[in-house]
C-alpha cells in the first residue's frame, strides 16, 4: 500500500526547498555616507624667497583629508585628473611658464556619494623646448608635414611595456609586431592629411591637423573619439589649433633610441591617426622627418612617421 502521507511530505518539502532556492541574495553598502570635512592642501616643490612658484621642476604634493572617504578623484586644472586610494598623492605640471590651476577634489564614499573642494595652486615650470626641435618642426615659423606613405614603416606597433617587450629595451622603442608597407591602401583614411606646426614669438609650439573630414581610428580607441566600431576612417572633427606642451620624455628610453623629448596634445589627441593616446614621444627628428611613438588605449606603442610636404 503507498504511503499517501509520505508522499504528501516529500512534495512539500521539496517545494520549500525549490522556494529558498530562488530567493535573491540581498547585498548591502551599510549606511551611505557622503563624506564630510574634505580640505586639501599643496605644497609646490622646491619653494624659497627666490623661487615663491617652485624650482621649475612643475611637481607638486597634494595632502588631503576627509571623514568616510573611500578614495579621492583629483582633476588637477591642466586636462589630467586621477582616482587616488590614499591620502596624499604628487604631481608634475608639464605647461612651461608660470601658470595657475585649480584643482578640484572630489571625495568619494559608500554608494559613490561625493563631496568636492576647489583651490587654486600657481606653479613655475622652466622647461624649454630644445631649439634644434623648433627649428626643425616649424622651420622658425611654420611648416606643413604629411604621412611619410611612400616608405615602408610609417606606421606601426609594438609593445608598450618593458615586460611585454621580454626585457628588450631596443624591441620596447621598435614597431616589431606590425609595419605598414609603402603606399598600403588600406589606411587611405590618414595618406591625405596634413599637420601645421607654428612657432609663436615666445618659443611655444601649436598645431592644426587638417583630417579631410575623417581620421583613421585603432579598434581599441574608437570609444575614446565617440564611435564604435573596427580599425578604419572615422568622421572626427578636427582643424582646431592647439597649443602643445613640451616636456622631457617620461618613458624607459635612452639617449640612442630617442631625443628624450615628449609633446603633449590636448583635446582628442590625434597626430596623423588616433589610438587614444595623447603623449608623443619624439624619437628622432630632422628637418624633413619626424618619427613618434605614443601608447595607445589598448597599452601598445604605436608609431607614426611623417615627412614635410613638398
């Protein structure tokens, strides 16, 4: 005979079990705070009767404080900003001259609750540009440079870091994943552009890229510019002058592999094509040549060659 009551039992019990196995898990932040009694305070590097904005080094020690903070998002008013996890955090200004800043400091707590404090911070930078650098990219004036297309290796890759370049330094300054071969129509997006570089009366470099209305974008950075999408043309707006900042390069290179002098564009960043990249170290240069290498969103060096044009 069955046992109906047996039955019974195991139903519901099963039907209790397949009920708790379905409820949510429940997480929690605990009590959300925005985090209270935020200041700051900077100290310029280097100080004295002589030097009130610094000794041209442009560095500057950040020290901040805040009750129920997890971290800190620093903009530091020159187009550069940083996620900080401890208190006090350095930083080097590159613009040369005397400049002010306002930096702003976001405090940030459970939930992502935020609290924001401003200041102000005047810092001396005394770098100068290299006057065989100016004369060769702007001929003391001004001076129209191109993709150097009809030569092989005008653009490339390589490794960005030191380990991805097995401990080579040569191979770390060197496009030895991928060169482009000469007059390679597959990156006709870049061959018509053109790059002005003008020198003003005080020695400062700027730039206007002329993109024929589209740039050519890496896969991993087309996010970066605004699009989605592989390797290819993209309508970017360029044609906007920019002032560049000159300092000394910032990379493991040494003297034999590049001029150790780094220019910073603002805005999107672009040269000739765009990786997300910003900073463009100086390799080598001549008065009918220039080749720069910048790391990419994607963590690689990408290298860009371009030639005056006739």
């Amino acid at each position: 005979m069955i046992n109906k009551t047996s039955i019974f039992a195991s139903i519901l019990l099963a039907a209790v079990v397949g009920f708790t196995g379905c409820q949510e898990t429940e997480y929690s932040f605990g009590e959300l705070k925005a985090p209270s009694n935020l200041s700051f305070t900077t100290t310029i590097i280097g100080v004295d009767n002589d030097n009130p904005n610094g000794n041209g080094s442009g560095k500057v020690f950040i020290s901040c404080t805040a009750d129920d903070k997890m971290s800190y998002n620093i903009d530091f008013g020159d187009g550069n900003s940083s996620l900080v996890y401890t208190d006090t955090t350095t930083y080097t200004y590159a613009n040369p001259g005397t400049e002010e800043y306002i930096i702003t400091v976001k405090a940030i707590g459970t939930g992502g609750l935020v609290s924001t404090a401003n200041g102000t911070v005047t810092v001396y930078v005394s770098f100068k540009i290299p006057p065989y650098i100016i004369e060769d990219l702007t001929e003391g004036t001004s001076k129209v440079w191109v993709a150097d297309k009809d030569n092989a290796g005008f653009f490339g890759v390589g490794p960005g870091t030191l380990d991805a370049a097995g401990g080579d330094l040569t191979n770390l300054f060197t496009s030895i994943w991928w060169s482009i071969g000469a007059n390679d129509n597959a990156k006709t997006p870049a061959y018509d552009d053109e790059v002005t570089f003008t020198k003003d009366d005080n020695d400062n470099i700027y730039m206007t890229v002329d993109n024929k209305g589209e740039s050519f974008l890496i896969s991993a950075a087309t996010s970066y510019y605004g699009f989605s999408g592989g390797d290819g043309g993209y309508p970017l707006v360029t044609g906007q002058t920019v002032k560049l900042t000159f300092t000394n390069a910032t990379s493991e290179s040494t003297e034999d592999l590049s001029t150790r002098i780094q220019f910073i564009v603002p805005g999107n960043g672009i040269v000739i094509f765009g990786t997300g990249g910003t900073t463009y170290e100086i390799l080598s240069i001549t008065s009918e040549s220039i080749y720069i290498r910048n790391i990419g969103a994607d963590g690689n060096a990408w290298y860009q060659r371009l030639v005056v044009k006739e």
